[in-house]
C-alpha cells in the first residue's frame, strides 16, 4: 500500500495503514531485547528540540504500536512523559481508571494493539526512547487533511504575557505565524502613546520591578507580567519625554515634540500614522497566513490576504497623492483599489456558494468591507484622544495644585491634592489606555491576522494511572474492552 493510498477520509483506515506499516517495526520493537532496535543516538535527539521560531511546534501523527498484553504499561508510560495527544473516543479526564479506559480504546490486531494521536516531531526521539524498553514502536503516519494538528509553543514562547495576550483571543492556529511578540510590541506602543508621561511612567515601571522581585505573596501568580508592565511604563516616559509631561505640565522635563493640549491636530494625525502602519503589519501578517492556510489561491482572494491588502495599500496611496498633489498616486490608487475589490468580490462569491444570491451577498459585504476599512483607519484616532484626556485630567490637577500653592495651610491641601490627583489619574488612565490597547489589539489588528481559530495541543497525563485489567469493559464509558481489526 503505498502513501498516497493511506489519505482516507476514514481515520480507522489511517489507523490500519499505520498497524501494516508497523510489521516491519514489530521484530524489532517487541522480539527479544538482542533483536531491539537501537535508541536514537543523543546526537538526533539535539537536531530535533524545540528551536525559537514565529509559528508553532511541527507536529506528526503517529500510531503506538505495543504487544497487547503491555498497552497498560505502554500507556503509563505516555502519561509520564506526556508528550502524546491520544485520540481517544470520549473525553479524557484524571481519574483512577484513566489508563484502563484508554487500554480498552485501543484496537487489536493479533498480538499486537495501537492507538493514534498527535506529538511533536521534537519529541519523537525521546518518546521512543521511553517506550522502547516495553517493546513498543512509534510510527509516523500521514496527517488527515481534513483534522488541524493541535497548537504548541515550546521555550520561552509557551508562557508569558505576550502568549497569554494572544490566547486569550483565540487559540493561534496550526498553519499560521504566531504573532505574540509582534503583538505585545504594538501593545505597549498604543499603550504609551495614550498614557504618555514621565512621572506616570516611572510608577508603572516601579510596579513592573516590583512584581519582578516577587515579595508580595498576594502578586506572586503576576510575577510573569513583570516584563510586559514595566515595557508599558517604559513606553509611557518615553511618550511623556515627547509630550513634555512629567506629572502634569510641571515643567520638570522638557518638550522634545509636542505639548498634547496645544497641538491636538498632529498628535491626531500621528495616531492615525501609526495606526496605518499597524495596519499594514496585520495585513501583510494576514496575507501570510491565508498562504499557509490554503496557498495562494485562498490569499489571493480574501479580504484579510492579498486582495485586502491590495487596497488597504490603495487608499493610502490615494491619501498620500491628494494631499501631495501627486497625480500618478492617485491615478496608480484609483487602479490598484478597482483591482483588489474584483478579486474580494470573487471571493466573497465563491465563498458564498455562487448564483443569484450569492452576488447580492457578496455585493453587500463588498460594501462593509469598504465601509470597514475607513472605519479601522479611523479607530485608532482614539490613540491621540485618551493621550489628551491623559493630559487634560492631570493639567487640571496641576491648575488646582498651583492655585492653592500659598502659605500657610492651603499649601498642605495644594500637596494632598496633587498627591491624589496624580494616583487617581493614574489608576484611572492606565485601566482604560490598557483596555483601549486591547480592544484596537483585538479588533482592529488580530481579526486580519486569523481567520479560524485552532486547538491547543493536550497531552494525554491522568494524574492518576492506577492500571485494573483492560479487557474488561468500562461501566461508566460503555467502551468496548478491544476494538478488533477486520
């Protein structure tokens, strides 16, 4: 039977390609120790860790091939190491009769018993080292076309704020890049633009360092935020070093920029600046993922690939033409847009099916597309208001503060309040700059970069692996003690 024969849209016909493949391994892996292959040499082992990359763990299907009176031991094993994802028939849980209840999951053939699952090709060697003193094998089989691999990061990507900021938008999906630290950057970026000022800034980081050193129990689950909060307090002085705010307009740093309240309009304009250039990065980050997901035949056509970028691409030639006066930008836009909007519309077609109804259902989501796409440029003006309202709130406390500066009793009432208005505005404008981050992060930047959401990777490890016999059928499950092959 050759591969290509095995891509069967019936996963227990993979399972059976994978049991004859294993025939080979069988003299091998469950004959007599002297008629053992040999473990993987530690110098393979090293060519296949994990390495630090922008999409997730490589994983392989395989099939775990083991004499059948040893599938419990095999079993145990798997959860010691918990490498294996199992496709299991019900929904595996941690209680004492976990491994018999995958024993009895598992099909038999003869002498021999297998389950499938996923792992990470990182792994392999270690797993079939672990199993090789029981006997069993583990074959590589091919991926059904029709089931997404799970997700897994591994090193410093697998944990971390900026992994949490994505998942807890969505699981990143097996195909795509995974934008965490992409992510996280243009967060703290947002973040400090709308809460720009020294003095602020400097508690933010303080608290990052404090979270860092881990002395306040209450804070020890945080500790691993340390980072991501002292960077956005970071952002924020150097923004407030810009803005010439340091507490308020105290006058205690220089104006390196700009002040906010005095030049609203180019604080405007450069929020929707950065906001296009975020855009761009979601859109050319989208357009490699619709490649990975489905060539160049889905990224072609969808409004988060080529096509939508096309015309994002479009209208910021024809904004940088008009205002410039340059009329081959415009002329090159008014090209480029009709362009992109025919193959969106081709694809919004196909996706709908095609016919009369199809082409009224693309023609309308043709148009909220455009309408969309004005509308995300124009979102991110809400950097440059929450910097003002940032600025606003603490001018008005350094107005009050200075108006009660004067001798006598009114000066211990101008330090109170400049003392709590500062901790009020700024537990107040951090709560709502880091919700605005976030909703822009969301919404406007992530839902160009993914269009599905994938799985998380869960190895199969029951905490409890008390073994009975597998050839008893589960009560609680109704599965049958062995599957045979036909």
């Amino acid at each position: 039977m050759d591969s290509g024969s095995c891509a069967t849209p019936d996963p227990d016909l993979t399972l059976c390609w994978g049991l004859l493949l294993s025939c080979r391994w069988m003299r091998g892996a469950c004959g007599p120790p002297s008629q053992r292959l040999p473990p993987v040499p530690a110098q393979a082992r090293c060519l296949m860790r994990p390495r630090e990359s922008l999409a997730p763990a490589r994983m392989q299907r395989v099939a775990l091939v083991v004499a059948e009176q040893d599938r419990a031991s095999m079993l145990m094993e798997i959860a010691r190491n918990a490498l294996v994802e199992l496709d299991l028939p019900y929904e595996p849980g941690n209680g004492s009769g976990e491994v018999d209840k995958a024993a009895a999951a598992a099909v038999v053939n003869g002498p021999t018993a297998a389950l499938v699952g996923w792992t990470p090709q990182h792994g392999i060697p270690a797993l079939t080292e672990a199993l090789a003193p029981l006997g069993a094998a583990v074959v590589p089989l091919p991926g059904p076309r029709w089931i997404q691999p799970p997700t897994l990061f591994g090193g410093s990507s697998r944990e971390g704020m900026s992994r949490t900021l994505v998942d807890t938008y969505g699981t990143v999906p097996y195909a795509d890049l995974d934008p965490s630290r992409l992510a996280a950057l243009a967060y703290v970026l947002m973040f400090g633009i709308m809460f720009g000022d020294v003095g602020h800034g400097a508690m933010l980081l303080a608290c990052g360092l404090v979270l860092r050193s881990g002395r306040i129990k209450k804070l020890a689950s945080l500790k691993r935020a340390w980072l991501f909060v002292s960077a956005s307090g970071m952002a924020a002085m150097v923004f407030g070093a810009l803005y010439g705010e340091a507490f308020g307009p105290t006058g205690l740093v220089p104006v390196l920029w700009l002040e906010p309240l005095a030049n609203p309009v180019p604080l405007l304009l450069a929020g929707l600046g950065v906001g296009a250039f975020l855009l761009a990065g979601a859109y050319a980050v989208g357009t490699i993922n619709r490649v990975r997901e489905g060539g160049w035949g889905l990224a072609l056509y969808a409004r988060s690939g080529a096509a939508g970028s096309l015309l994002f691409l479009s209208v910021g030639l024809l904004v940088w033409g008009l205002a410039a006066g340059i009329g081959i930008l415009t002329a090159t836009s008014i090209v480029l847009s009709s362009g992109s909007l025919v193959f969106i519309f081709i694809g919004l077609y196909v996706e709908a099916g095609g016919g009369g109804t199809a082409v009224v259902q693309a023609f309308i989501e043709l148009m909220d597309t455009i309408i969309r796409l004005g509308s995300n440029i124009v979102s991110f003006a809400r950097l440059a208001a929450f910097g003002l309202t940032h600025a606003a709130l603490l001018m008005v406390v350094w107005n009050g503060t200075t108006a009660l500066w004067v001798p006598g009793w009114r000066a211990g009432a101008a330090v109170l309040l400049f003392l709590v208005g500062n901790i009020v505005t700024f537990a107040l404008e951090a709560l709502v700059a880091g919700i605005q981050a976030l909703r822009l992060e969301y919404y406007e930047l992530f839902s160009r970069i993914f269009q599905t959401e994938g799985r998380p990777f869960k190895p199969w490890a029951p905490e409890a692996t008390t073994v009975g016999n597998p050839a008893t059928t589960t009560a609680d499950t109704g599965i049958p003690a062995e599957r045979q092959l036909p």
